[in-house]
C-alpha cells in the first residue's frame, strides 16, 4: 500500500525532471510526517512508523520507531535503486550504435 502510493508520486515528478528518486522520496516522506490531520491510511501508518527529525544546519530527516519502521525504509529505498536502476536500463536499451560515435572537429 504504501509503496504503492509512493510509485504514483515517483513516477509523476520523474517524469517532471527527472530528479534523483531519492530527493523525490525525501519530499514525499517530510510531507507525510508534516500533515497536522492525516485522513489516509498511508499518512497514518508513515507517521506511526516514521518520526521527523530536525538534524544540523536547518536539515530534515527521518528515522524508524520500531522494527516494522524500518522495514519500511529499507523498502522504500530500495525501491528508489531499483527503479532509477530500471529507468537507466530503458535508457541504455534505447540508444543505438551511432549514439556512440565520435564527433571529432
């Protein structure tokens, strides 16, 4: 559920910039842990399992509470290789022999 909610917003701002996966799940777990009133399970679960920490120099980050917490990191982080490692594949499949050639001047 919750990795599935997190590949909508993957797929939605890579498509936008193609920012480093990471970055966009930085910003989608500081969101989550940030909403006052969550309605949706998503929010609830990230916000039970996830705590906000504010680290030196005006940084954010986030750390587990609990065994299942970090389960849930671990997984979402390695679902950001996967797909940034999947989306390289696609692109290195797509280019052609010629793609490789020298321009000399």
């Amino acid at each position: 559920m919750i990795l599935e909610a997190f590949s909508v917003t993957l797929r939605q701002e890579w498509k936008l910039g193609e920012q480093p996966a990471k970055s966009i799940l930085h910003r989608w777990l500081l969101k989550n842990l940030t909403e006052a009133n969550p309605q949706d399970h998503v929010t609830k679960v990230i916000q039970t399992e996830l705590k906000l920490l504010h680290l030196p120099q005006h940084q954010l980050g986030y750390i587990a509470k609990s065994p299942t917490g970090q389960t849930l990191l671990k997984s979402l982080y390695q679902y950001c290789d996967s797909y940034e490692q999947w989306q390289f594949s696609r692109w290195l499949h797509e280019l052609k022999p010629q793609s490789f050639k020298q321009h000399h001047p």
